[in-house]
C-alpha cells in the first residue's frame, strides 16, 4: 500500500464530483487490499470469496490467518469485521472496526459497517455520528445521505 497514493485519493474523494466518486472509490478499495504480499494478499481474497459464498466460519479462518501474519494490514481487520458481523457476532465485529480505524481512521467502508451495526442495536445517536464522520471523508458515498435523513427522522420521533 503506497500512503502517498492513499492520501492523494482521499483528498481526490473529498472534492469528487457524481461521475468521478465512484471511480475514485473503487481506487481507493484497490489501494487499501494491497499488503504488499503476495500471500496475504491471497489470503484476503479467499476470505472475501468465503464472505461472497455466505461462509462466515471460512471467512473467518482466512481473516484471522490473514491478520495474523500481517497485524498491521486494516484491510485484514475490516474483512474479518464483515465476516464476525455476518455470523452475528456484533462484539468480535466492533473490536476488529476500532483496529481498521487504528491503523486507517479514513477507512469509511469500516465506519459504515460501524453505523449498519450500532444502526441495528439502536444506538441511533452513534451511528448518526459516525455516518457524519463519513461524510467529512465521502460526501457523495452512495446511501449516506438517505442514511443519515433515516436516522434523524427516527431520533426526532417521527414514525419512519
């Protein structure tokens, strides 16, 4: 992962117009799933393979192996996020968010996954806070605004 690279895409998303966002963010993903090895880098995507077959328990053993060998790669500690949230468990999900957010605290994939989990446990007034921390980072994240209106529709009472 080349951090000049990485923070030349986040400024880039930050001023990003609809037709560019997309793109950049799909830089950005790329960016952010290079280890700078080749066996990690495997690693991850046989965990994400494992996530995209719906198999959390493989996912999980990919991740763990994967952040394992590489305790300094975020990308490892968010797959294996998404793969704890997929099982359901919501603990061992948060803690990996709190070491993505560590090692890359612009990740706004691991801050979205935050919101979706604190959303669901209905810590209304965290996840409305993390979905404005994500907008300071991404603007024109797709769903984010419709998120955000969503939870301060329901923090105000007003029947959704």
């Amino acid at each position: 992962m080349d951090t000049a690279k990485l923070d030349d895409l986040f400024a880039q998303l930050l001023q990003a117009d609809p037709v560019d966002a997309p793109v950049i963010e799909q830089n950005l993903f790329a960016e952010l799933s290079r280890s700078g090895s080749d066996a990690m880098d495997l690693l991850l995507e046989r965990g994400r393979e494992a996530i995209a077959m719906g198999d959390s328990r493989l996912a999980i053993e990919h991740m763990t192996a994967l952040v394992d060998h590489a305790p300094n790669f975020a990308e490892g500690y968010n797959g294996r996020a998404t793969a704890y949230y997929i099982a359901g468990l919501y603990g061992p999900a948060m803690a990996d968010i709190g070491t993505t957010l560590t090692l890359e605290p612009r990740h706004f994939g691991a801050m979205s996954g935050m919101a979706l989990i604190l959303d669901e446990l209905g810590e209304y007034d965290s996840a409305l806070t993390v979905l404005k921390a994500i907008r300071d980072i991404y603007p024109l994240m797709e769903g984010l605004d419709e998120r955000i209106e969503r939870l301060e529709l329901a923090l105000s009472g007003v029947a959704l």
